[in-house]
C-alpha cells in the first residue's frame, strides 16, 4: 500500500480507501462487515470513510463495533454530516446546532472520542457560511475532528469558507471523479492544489460501470448494484448504450496493459498528484484486495492516450442537486 498526505495536514492515508455507502450496516451482514474491514487492514488500508446519514447511523454503529478492536492511532476515520436524519425535516444542514447535535451523535455510535476528517456532506445555501465554519472549528477545538472536509462543494463556495477569520482551513475535497466523469478536473482540483486541499474521490469506477460487466443492448445483472433501487439516479446516467461501447473499448486496453479494469480504472484516477484516496465499496474481502491492487500503480502514456481515444466524445449528465439530497433520502 502506498499512503498520501492530505492536504496541508499531517494525516497521511492509503492511496484506497474503503466507504461504507449502500453497505455496512445498510445492506451488508454484520460477519461481512468484519471480514472487508480485516480484509482492507490486511491490505495496508487504512483510510475509512462513512456519514451518519447511510443506513440512519447503521453504517456508523456497524463500524463502531468492528473497529474498536483496533488501535484507534492505526487507522484515520472520516464521517460526515448535512443529510436529514430523521423524520423531523430540519433535522439537516450545517448548522452551529446540528453540527455540534451530528459530531456527538456519530461519535457515539462509532465509538470513539474523536473523528480524523469530519466532512460536510454537501453545502448548505440556508445556514450563514460563518455559522458552519465556526461551529466545524470549534469542533476540532474540542478534540472532536482533527481536520475537516467538504464533499461537492464549488469553487465559490470553498473560496466564501476561506475568508471566514479565525477559523479552520478544509484540507479534503470529496467530488465525484472517474474516466467518464471528469468535471472536477475544469475548476476543482486547480484551485485546490494551490490552497492545500487534497482529493478523496468517490465512485472511481462510475457506480461499477468501469468495470466492464454492464453490456450495451443487454440486461442488468440482477445480483449488480444498478438493481437496486436506491442506485436508480446514481446510475441512470452512466448505462446508456453508447457509454457502455465505449466501455467495452477499454477492456483490450487493460488487458494490453497487463491489469484488470478495476486496477487501470483506479490507477487512473491516483494519476493525478492532488488525489490522495480512492474511495472503493466492497461486500467480499476478496473485492478489498482486488481494489488495492491499484496502489502505486503507473499508467504509461500509451495506456492514458489510449483510453483517451476510446472514451472520446462520451458525454454524461451533470449530477443534479435533487439527485444528491435523494442519496440522503435513500438512507432514511
């Protein structure tokens, strides 16, 4: 395993990180929820990223449980807040309240007394931004986060952070980022190379799509994560028949190269020097050492150009702000 420092921090993590969305606590046993955490310390993970929102808290007490039988200093834990999460419609934000109400609420059920990177799920247009990155750094001035993040925030927004005196910096941006969706590249990552802000990407594989076993003109596989419903808008956007062509197109292209999709789809991603993690799911142990594979991995020119030309002119709809609030919905 190879590790990244994050931002202007001192946390050094793994270039693959392990996620818990759609899975642990929500979805996934608790046996199996063990046996992929092992799986993933085994690998030299040891970057884990959850929320409070997924599975209402399940994700977090099911990480809880697992993880304490760990040294608390050999791992970094995220976790975030923003999502609904509960029946009470203004029980979300970012508000001073709700953060300090969500950071204690998740350390609990994660049982422990502090978090490494405490994230703001997504922005919030009704909550002063002074409010929240006053009430984030008092957090961290409790000893509760020692750093924190922000997930789908735009330039303008992380700028407006900036400028609010006397508080803590972001040091982690967690966009989504792949081969076919590359938006973060325009804006995002320049204007945080320059500000000590480190990538952690989320679906580096387009929802599984990269790894080629969603066919053009064929069925979803009904054991895939596409069947479910809760994916439905995660992964509407990526199975369109002319994408998954082009999918097809990069197999030969891996193959040349001497990996699996999986590999040359995250080493694609760890190309880029102001990424420090790759945020992988697993259900297997078996996925969790296949997905570490890709550390330290280097795509030659060749096989970059080549997946070039064989995803030129595929395009995907931007993920819309419905969509998003519907991922804390789907968690409820």
């Amino acid at each position: 395993m190879e590790f990244r420092k994050l931002g202007s921090s001192d946390l050094e993590v793994s270039e693959i990180s392990l996620g818990s969305w759609l899975t642990y606590g929500a979805g996934v046993e608790r046996e199996h929820t063990e046996a992929c955490t092992r799986a993933a310390f085994d690998a030299g993970i040891n970057f884990f990223d959850t929320a409070n929102v997924y599975g209402q808290g399940a994700a977090e007490s099911a990480w809880g449980e697992v993880l304490k039988d760990f040294q608390r200093d050999s791992y970094i834990l995220a976790t975030k807040v923003f999502f609904q999460m509960s029946d009470d419609e203004t029980d979300r934000g970012l508000s001073r309240e709700q953060i300090h109400k969500q950071i204690d609420k998740s350390l609990e059920r994660l049982q422990t007394d502090y978090v490494d990177l405490y994230q703001c799920h997504r922005p919030d247009p009704d909550t002063p931004i002074e409010e929240t990155m006053e009430a984030l750094t008092e957090v961290c001035r409790a000893g509760k986060a020692r750093e924190i993040g922000f997930s789908e925030w735009t330039v303008e927004q992380v700028e407006a952070s900036r400028e609010v005196a006397n508080t803590k910096d972001f040091v982690s941006s967690q966009p989504q980022y792949n081969m076919i969706w590359r938006a973060p590249e325009a804006e995002l990552i320049p204007f945080c190379e320059q500000h000590g802000i480190s990538q952690i990407v989320w679906s580096p594989l387009a929802q599984g799509v990269l790894t080629g076993k969603y066919k053009p003109g064929e069925g979803i596989p009904e054991d895939s994560r596409a069947a479910s419903d809760q994916m439905n808008w995660a992964m509407d956007r990526y199975l369109q028949d002319d994408l998954l062509e082009a999918v097809q197109r990069l197999i030969p292209i891996a193959e040349e190269a001497g990996m699996s999709m999986v590999t040359m789809a995250l080493a694609w991603c760890l190309r880029q020097e102001n990424l420090a993690s790759v945020i992988i799911g697993a259900s297997r142990p078996e996925q969790v050492h296949q997905n570490a594979e890709a550390a330290g991995v280097e795509l030659s020119q060749d096989t970059l150009d080549a997946i070039d030309e064989a995803l030129e002119g595929v395009t995907v709809t931007e993920p819309t702000l419905a969509n998003f609030v519907k991922e804390g919905v789907t968690h409820r």
